[in-house]
C-alpha cells in the first residue's frame, strides 16, 4: 500500500498538506505518545545493566556515570548518540526544557493497537544542530509490528529514514500519514525514530485515524 510522507519546511510552506487539512483536524485523536516533549526523565545508572552493554556496543550516552533519559524509552536500535538536552525554547528544544539528541535509531513505549487499514498521523519537531555539520540528514518515524509470539510481522513504513531535513533551517515539523498494511495477526503497532545523523527531537504527536 502506498505511503504518503508529508512534511513542513522551517520557513512554514506545507508541502501537500493541503488537500488534507480539514480531514486530519476533524478526526484527530488522542495523543498516543507519553511525554511527547521529553520533559519526564529518568535517571539511569550507566555502570552496570542495560545501558551498560548499550555504551559497550557503541552507544553515546555521554560522559556522566548517571544520565537522564526519557520516561517513556524502551530499547535503541541502531543508535549512535542518546541524550536527553536542555535549553532555550525554539533554539535548542523546540518547546519545554528538553529534546532528546540523537543519532540513530531508538524505540519509545509507544505502543497500541492497529488494524489494516487504520491510518497513523505523526507530527514531530526536527532541528539539525550545528555540530551535525553541512550535510543534511534525513530522519524518519515507522512502526514495528509484532505478531502474536513477539516475532516482527513487517514494519509501518520504512525502517530506513527517509524525509530530509538541511542544516541552518531551525526547528522543522515533519508529518508523516501511513496506512496499516493488509496483513494478518496484526495488531499492535510499536513507534521507531530513527535519524542518519544526530538531530534534535521534540514535541511528538502519534494519532490514531478510525
Ligand atoms: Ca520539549
């Protein structure tokens, strides 16, 4: 089934957004994302445990032996750099105090039920920091899908990022719509971010079309 990525570019054009407008605003759901502004944290012991073995695999954490990470994480995939950042709105977070920095991928405790057919709206917040360099990124949100015995039927989306996003254009809002696929045993869809370089991560919007 055809994907549609539709996304905002920081001088405010919306591309294709358009024809679609008053149909997302008339069935907008709840929130399915738990702390969408990474303003909850935890800390975490990086010494032994889980996040012990993430820093052992290659993981950037930082340099703390204590770090804070978002309530609402879950597990990384293929990730570079994990950080839970504070700063100034609209120049280092989007809103609140915190973004999350990140280079790679990383699954959050977003996770609820789908059926084919059922049409997932995300809406997130994107800035390309200055140490990333000239290079533009690109980043991208998709779905994993387990079946039954935990076993991944497929994915929402590819797991490769897709949507590109250019150094010096400041925070960038990203919408990307998809489609539940036509396969059997689904029903539970489980969020992934995932970025080809570190980009800033904020205000995170996952909604569920009936
Ligand atoms: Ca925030």
């Amino acid at each position: 089934m055809k994907m549609k990525i539709y996304y905002v570019l920081g001088a405010g054009l919306v591309l294709g957004l358009m024809a679609t407008t008053g149909r997302l605003a008339a069935q907008d759901g709840d929130n399915l994302f738990a702390n969408p502004g990474f303003e909850d944290t935890k800390e975490v012991d990086l010494t032994s445990g889980y996040f012990n073995s993430a820093i052992n695999q290659g993981v950037n954490l930082g340099d703390e032996m204590v770090v804070q990470i978002p309530v609402n994480f879950d597990q990384f995939s293929a990730t570079k750099l994990f950080k839970v950042v504070s700063g100034k709105p609209g120049e280092d977070v989007h809103s609140g105090n915190n973004a999350l920095l990140i280079d790679g991928g990383f699954y959050d405790r977003c996770t609820f039920p789908v059926q084919p057919g059922e049409i997932i709206e995300v809406h997130y917040f994107i800035k390309v920091p200055d140490s990333t360099g000239d290079s533009s990124v690109k980043v991208g949100v998709s779905f994993n899908l387990p079946g039954p015995d935990g076993v991944s039927l497929g994915m929402i989306e590819a797991k490769e990022p897709q949507v590109q996003v250019f150094p010096g254009s400041g925070w960038n809002e990203i919408i990307q719509e998809m489609v539940v696929p036509p396969l059997e045993n689904i029903n539970t869809a489980v969020f992934r971010f995932a970025s080809t370089a570190p980009v800033l991560l904020d205000d995170v919007v996952v909604r569920l079309q009936h």
